[in-house]
C-alpha cells in the first residue's frame, strides 16, 4: 500500500538511500576503527600540537623550524601553495589573454603560432610539464657562476630564478647570489608548469568569449564610426566578459588545485607537507582530511562568489 | 551622395553582385527590394564599406572606397545605418547606447551628446526610456532608438537593412511612422524592405534587384503600376499577392 | 604570383602592429628554430651509448632506445613481454574499432567483453599454458590504456546516475548527488589518490586485502564520475523543457522515460564536453606515478635513475610529451569530427 501511491515510493526510496548511506558509513566506520586499533596507530587531531621535526625547505611568507608544531608546518604549507597559486593565476591570465587575442589576429604568423601552443599545451599532462620545466631548470641552466641574465637584475641558474625587488637586486657573492627575491627551482619550475598550462585553457576561454559576442554589435559599432580599438574596448569586451569569467574562474581553480603536483617535484605545498606529517605520525585519514577541508573551504567559496557574480552582475 | 559604378562582389567563388549601377542624389529616398539572396543587404553594406567590393568604384559623399581605412572611417561618420537585428549594446542604458559615438568618434563633450541624444530620443518619441537597458524595451521601441542613434551622429544619408522585419506586426507601424518623418525632413535614405505601402508612400525610386543584379528602377508609380520585367512582375504578385 | 603578394600583404603585413607581430616572430623563430632542430636532429645520438651521449652535444635519444622496453612495459618479466605488447596492440585497436560509426551495434559490447577477456588473460596468465604474471608487474604504456579505458568504462554509467540524482526531486537523493559531486570536485586528484592507497586497506575488514592497482583504479572512477556527472548533466539541462514534457504526456514511467527519450538525447549533445574530459582523464592517470603506480610517466621517469642515464631528463620528457601528444591530439581530432558530422 505504501507503494502504491507515487508520495509512498518517493519516501520508501530516500529512507533506502539514507538507510544504505549509514549502513554504508557504519561498515566503513567499525572496520576503520578496528583496523587502527589493531595497528595501534592514534587518533585525533592531538598529534597537531606536537613538535614536529622535519625542515621545510622554503616558506613563502612565515618562519618555520623544525622544532615548531605539526600545526605551524602545515599552515607553512598552506601559506606556500596560496603564493604559488595567486602568482601562478595572475601570470597565466596575463599569459592566456594574450594568446587568446592573439588566436583572433587577422595575423598569419601570430594566429597560427598561439593555436599550435593551446594544442601542444593542452595534450599533454600537467604532471610531465612539471618534471620538465625542473629538469631545464636543474639540467640546462649555468651554476650560479656563469648564471644567464636576460633581463637587468634577473639571472637563471640551476640553483634558482633570482629577480630584483623593491628592497633590492640580487648580486652575485661567492657561490650564491644575495638580496632581491629567489624562487628555488621546485618553485620556478612549478610557477611556469602551472601559469604556462593554465594559460593555455584560459587562451580558449577568452577566444570563446570573444566569438560570443553577436556579430551585428560590431558591426553597429563600425557603422558608428568607431575605430577596431574601440569597439574592442567600449562594446566587444564588456559583453565577452561575462561569458568569460564563470569558466575563468573555475580554471582558477583547477589552478589551484593543480598546485598539489608540487608534492612530485619536492616543493613543500599544503600536500606535500601533510604527506611528511602522515608519513611521520601515522595519522594517514587526518592528514587526508586535512587536506581536503582546506582545498575544499577554497572550492566552496570560489563557487560562492560565482553565485553571487551571476546573480548580481550577469545580464538581466 | 552615392556612386557606384560596374559593381562587382564575391563570396569566395560565389559572385553576389555583377555589374552594379547606382546613383543616389541629395534628399533622394531609394527603396532597393527583391527575392531573398538577390543581394540587396549586401548592396547597401557595400556603401559602408560593412562589405567589401572586389571591382568597380563606390564614391560616398564625395570619397572613394578604398582599402584605406581613414577613408572609410570618413564615410562612416557620415552615414547612419539601421540593421534588422537593432544590435543595440546590451550592457549599456539606451542614453549610453546614444552618446558612446558622438563622445568617441566627433569628441563631443558628454552634456552636449546627452542634450543630443534626448533630442533624438523624443523625435522618435520614447524620451522616458531613456534610464531603461535594451532588454527591456520591446522591438519596437528598441528599433527607435537605433534610428535615434545613428542620428545622433548627424548622417548625411542613412541606410535601412530591413528595419521591421525583425518586428512583431503590431510595431511595424511605429517604426515606419519615424522613418516617414524623416524622409519628409529631407534626409537621404536607402531602404532595404519588404514594406510595400512605405515604398509607395515615400520612395522617390524604386530598385529592384535579382540574382545579384538591378533588374528594374523606376519611381514607385511607374514601378507598381507597370512593371517592365517578367522577374519584377512576378516578385509583385508574390509580395502584394497577400 | 600577385595572389602570394596579396596574400603577404593581408595576412602579415596588414598594418603597423601585424608588421612588427611578424617581423618579431620571424626574428624569435630564426632564434629558437635551427638551435632545436640542430639538438634534436642533426647534433643528436641515436645509439644507444651513454658515453657518446654524454660526449655529444645533441639530444640524447640513445637513451630511449636503451630503455624502451621498460618504457612500455615496466617490471613485466623480460622474455614474456610479448604478452603486454599484444595486449597493448589489442587495446588500442579496441579503441580505434569502436571510434568508427559503422560499428555502433549492439554487438560492440561482446566485441569488447571478449577483448578485455582476452586482454586479461595476456597480462595475468595463470592458464592456457601462460605463466602467471600478478599485476604488481604490470607497467608502462599498458597500464595507462587500462586505467584509462576500466576507468571511463565504470565511471560513465555511474556518472549518469549522478546526474540524474542531482536532477532528482527528491532531497535525499539530490542531497546526495550533489554532496558528492561538489565534494569529489573541490579536492585535487592528489588527495582521492592518497585515500585509495592509504585508507582503503583501513575501511576493509582486517585480513581483507587489495592491491594497489585496484586502490588506484578506484579512486580515479570516484574521481571521473564525479567530473563526467556534471557534463551529463548540462546535456540534461540543454534539451528544451518540450521534450520532457512530450515524455510525460505520454505517461511512460520514470527509467523508461528517461532510458528512451531523455538520455539519448542528452548524450548526443554532451559529445563535445565528454570527449574533453575523456582526454583531461586520460592525462590525469599519470599522477598515480606520484602512489608508485607504474604507468607510461613512471617509467619514464625512473628510467632516469639509472646512474649511466641520469641528467638526460629533458630528452625523456619530451619523448613523455610526445607520446601524450599523439593519444590526445588524435583523440581530440577525431572529437571534433563528430561534432561537425552532428
């Protein structure tokens, strides 16, 4: 008789959901907790607190010893994937706009060129342009000694990509260079992995939003009078904008979330550092869970503030 | 106002226009209809160099069409154009929509091309929308201010790609009426339309087209009342027919 | 003649910018060119002789042919490695037959059920003769192919059901659904991986053991589905709101409906979006290299740690990109052949 009535089967299907979904999470739950005990592994977030004992090998912002917590490390961690994330995304949006503008170039050359590097760049794994651009940089690159300076102020050496900042510019002394900011070759290698990639999606998404925009607003634009610039500027990229930013944002994302492969190439992101923590203490499902909390808080408020974005400032 | 002069266009192998003669004098109001595919859009976008030709001549005004750009930025200043689809900006208010060009293109100041735009805005008689965004105006409305847009560039000639096809029957008529007006003003005109009645009312020529040619031109009496071709009787019949 | 010159003039030379565009790419081109074809080609060792590589000053591509073997086939024992080459052979032969249209028939499942039976019966052995090979051994190019394909082939009906939960009128089920899709979705492939490799053995009874290769083959079908869920579902959203409410009117219950007249349709329009995330996964399957799983990447990679070799990473990981490059290229070509045959 329940299940006879449409109401009836609606609730006799969700109480069965929920019912396999706890009896689901009971199974995993009860052999979770035997199985830990068995092996005397603890359990917790106490292990936090304790001193944790490893060096980490650059710190983007933060000071870190090795006789600080467990808790300092990983938020150490965190702290070094945000740089790389935000440096990565603002070079790869300057990058990828650019390459997206240029794959609309009445241009043969420049047209042609920027498709071949989206393709190129688009088959082939995230993972193997990592290892790459680390091999150039610790295989092809000149010692400190004989460093390559493209730019005044910059040297590329296999110990690292040195650049001027506001406090100073790097000069050579000894064996090392001295002052101005140094991005390790874990770090380099990672920045232009990421920003190169990412550029590359983000090259497709511009040219998208371009082509989005209907034909007739240039062409009203043109019988106005307006130059090719300002249509551009005043009517096209507006309009494309808002094709453009939802899927720009979720590359920000993926972005982010592909800065997690530092942990292959040795530079101490927010994985890196809680697999050295899981390693260390055993505590393999906090660890995990540490990690997915924090990428998933920065997913969620990404997606909070696309809502808010269409919402608000999308067309009507 | 307008020459052009052995007109030829292609579409890649696909010849769209052979051999094209128009004159189009001062004040003159041309009304250019035909079968779809004959050209007659292509025509008139030839004349803002919208369309490129690949041989013969197109004078505007005086200057001749080339591949230069300042010149055809010179015509463009001085021709208007009014397209079926409106291609009013979206994502600016219909004011915005009307000073953009004056502002970018002669560098009015912004209080001389708003005192402008709400000049035209109620010779076509909607100066209340004036705060609204395109999207919520209706066709017709939306059409009105295109026309008042393109004026506000004070055009010597203003060209019309069929402007109400894209309407809603029970707006036509509000469009018509302000293109009525304006040819009774004494601006140049040149209209691509399926609209009979207008052609008959304003039209000081008609040009018919066909298969890329001009097959037929003559002043609407002569050009309703007796056709001289086979091709223009039957276009006619089809159109008028219902 | 005149038509190279016009040709010149309008699509390199068309104004000041594009004049200095391509007079600056020329310039950087002539710069970066012949150096590369001179490393690549002209200046390179093709022997396999690591002391002629170091001595040379080209690309060093002895060393592929020094360890192609196990390249493609990792651990897998020496002399039997006829077994993972047929079986390679065997898979992506499986892949092109199914691409062609003509061979759209119901019978395409048994073609690929007696494939993979016979796929498995390679790489494991154990009977017909075959020694028995555990596939701890299993490496290279093959391993690739096969998370690849098991994981597409499982994750697809489960990301169908997915998204048609997630569509679901009822909390529970959309509650779930979307739970998690958005989880899966807000973490990196990092972390699923070192779930799998980590807390499975945990979430089993204890005695109850599995192996690696499953424990990675896991959690990248909980990870495609989850991606592979929310393109079906744009696929569902897109088809207009007539066609479900034709399949009402005609008071088909629900899976019937939706079997018959909804999926289809759905599908056919998310072609486009698959095919990227098909591609997108197939270059994911190179991160279990980073829970010692050893696929193509690994392979590579640890190829390089042989003393004779090490240093020649550069010349690896192109060889790594062009190998990708030919599967995804290829498989995104033919993605954009069946959009424009739609």
């Amino acid at each position: 008789m329940v299940w006879r009535s449409a109401r009836g089967r609606r609730i006799a299907y969700q109480a069965a959901a929920i019912g396999a979904a706890l009896f689901v999470a009971w199974f995993l739950i009860s052999n979770t907790a035997a199985n830990l005990e068995e092996r005397r592994i603890a359990s917790g977030f106490g292990f936090l607190g304790r001193e944790a004992g490893f060096e980490i090998g650059e710190s983007a912002f933060l000071r870190y010893g090795a006789s600080d917590s467990y808790l300092r490390a990983l938020v150490v961690g965190l702290t070094n994937t945000l740089a790389v994330a935000v440096i990565g995304i603002v070079l790869a949006t300057g990058l990828g706009t650019t390459i997206g503008l240029s794959r609309l170039s009445k241009n043969f050359l420049l047209r042609n060129l920027s498709a071949a590097y989206v393709e190129f760049m688009r088959n082939v794994p995230l993972l193997v342009q990592l290892f790459f651009w680390y091999a150039v940089i610790t295989e092809s690159m000149p010692g400190p000694r004989e460093a390559l300076s493209p730019l005044p102020g910059v040297f590329l050496s296999n110990r690292g990509i040195f650049v001027p900042t506001f406090s100073g510019a790097p000069e050579l002394q000894g064996f090392n260079f001295v002052g101005g900011a140094a991005l390790s070759p874990e770090f380099a290698a990672l920045l232009i992995g990421l920003a190169t990639y990412t550029a590359a999606f983000i090259a497709e998404i511009v040219r998208a939003g371009i082509l989005a925009v209907d034909r007739g607003q240039g062409e009203a634009a043109h019988a106005l009078g307006l130059s090719r610039g300002q249509t551009t500027r005043l009517v096209i990229l507006p309009q494309a904008l808002r094709v453009i930013v939802p899927p720009m944002t979720s590359q920000y994302l993926n972005l982010t979330k592909n800065s997690s492969l530092a942990v292959a190439i040795g530079y101490p992101d927010l994985v890196s550092i809680a697999n050295t923590t899981m390693n260390q203490t055993g505590q393999a499902i906090e660890g995990i869970a540490i990690i997915m909390a924090v990428y998933l808080t920065i997913s969620l408020s990404i997606s909070a503030f696309m809502n808010w974005y269409n919402a608000h400032v999308a067309f009507r | 106002m307008i020459e052009m002069i052995k007109v030829s266009k292609w579409f890649g192998l696909f010849q769209v226009l052979t051999d094209v003669d128009l004159k189009v004098a001062a004040g003159e109001k041309v009304v250019v209809c035909g079968p779809s595919g004959s050209g007659k859009s292509t025509l008139i976008r030839l004349v803002n160099r919208l369309e490129e030709h690949q041989s013969g001549r197109v004078i505007v005004d005086g200057v001749e069409l080339t591949d230069d750009p300042k010149k055809t930025d010179a015509v463009r200043r001085e021709v208007g154009m009014v397209f079926q689809s409106f291609n009013l900006f979206p994502h600016l208010t219909v004011l915005e929509n009307l000073t953009l060009a004056p502002v970018w293109v002669k560098h009015v100041s912004r209080k001389e091309a708003e005192e402008t735009a709400m000049h035209f805005l109620a010779r076509v008689r909607i100066p209340e929308q004036a705060g609204k965004y395109p999207s919520q105006l209706s066709g017709g409305q939306q059409q009105r201010v295109a026309i008042a847009r393109a004026l506000c560039m004070r055009p010597k000639l203003m060209l019309f790609d069929e402007p109400t096809s894209a309407l809603d029957p029970e707006m036509i008529k509000e469009v018509l009426d302000v293109m009525v007006e304006l040819a009774r003003e004494g601006m140049t005109m040149v209209v691509v339309t399926h609209e009979m009645g207008f052609a008959k009312t304003v039209a000081d020529r008609v040009v018919f087209m066909d298969g890329g040619r001009i097959v037929e031109a003559a002043p609407p009496a002569e050009f309703f009342g007796a056709p001289k071709t086979g091709r223009a009787r039957l276009f006619l019949s089809q159109v008028l027919g219902h | 003649m005149k038509f190279a010159i016009q040709w010149i003039r309008e699509n390199l030379f068309a104004g000041w910018v594009s004049s200095a565009f391509t007079l600056l790419l020329i310039f950087v081109l002539w710069k970066t060119l012949p150096p590369f074809i001179d490393w690549a080609f002209l200046d390179a060792v093709w022997k396999p002789d690591s002391k002629a590589c170091r001595a040379g000053e080209g690309a060093c591509w002895g060393f592929i042919a020094e360890k192609h073997r196990f390249i493609l086939f990792g651990t897998y024992p020496y002399d039997l490695h006829w077994r993972p080459a047929v079986a390679t052979v065997l898979l992506i032969g499986l892949w092109i037959f199914s691409a062609i249209r003509l061979f759209w028939k119901w019978w395409l499942t048994l073609v690929w059920l007696s494939g993979l039976t016979t796929i498995g019966i390679l790489m494991w052995g154990g009977i017909l003769g075959l020694p028995y090979v555990e596939n701890e051994r299993w490496g290279g190019l093959i391993l690739t192919l096969l998370l690849t394909t098991f994981g597409l082939a499982i994750a697809f009906p489960l990301s169908i059901l997915l998204a048609l939960g997630r569509r679901s009128d009822m909390p529970v089920i959309r509650g779930l659904s979307v739970g998690y899709i958005e989880l899966i979705r807000g973490v990196p492939l990092i972390s699923l991986l070192f779930m799998a490799s980590v807390m499975l053995p945990l979430f089993l009874p204890s005695g109850v053991t599995i192996d690696k290769l499953l424990r990675a083959q896991i959690a990248m079908i909980l990870f495609a589905a989850a991606y592979l869920a929310e393109v079906v579902r744009g696929g569902l959203q897109a088809i207009p709101r007539g066609q479900y409410d034709a399949a009402h009117a005609l008071a088909l219950p629900y899976w019937r409906r939706t079997y018959l007249i909804i999926l289809p349709q759905a599908l056919r329009i998310s072609v486009p979006p698959l095919m990227n995330t098909f591609i997108a996964f197939f270059k994911d399957t190179s991160l279990v290299l980073i829970i010692g799983l050893f696929d193509l990447l690994s392979t590579i990679k640890i190829s390089l740690n042989e003393p004779a070799w090490t240093g020649f990473g550069i010349e690896a990981y192109v060889f790594a990109s062009l190998v990708y490059f030919v599967f995804c290229y290829a498989m995104s070509r033919y993605s954009r052949g069946l959009e424009h045959q739609r």
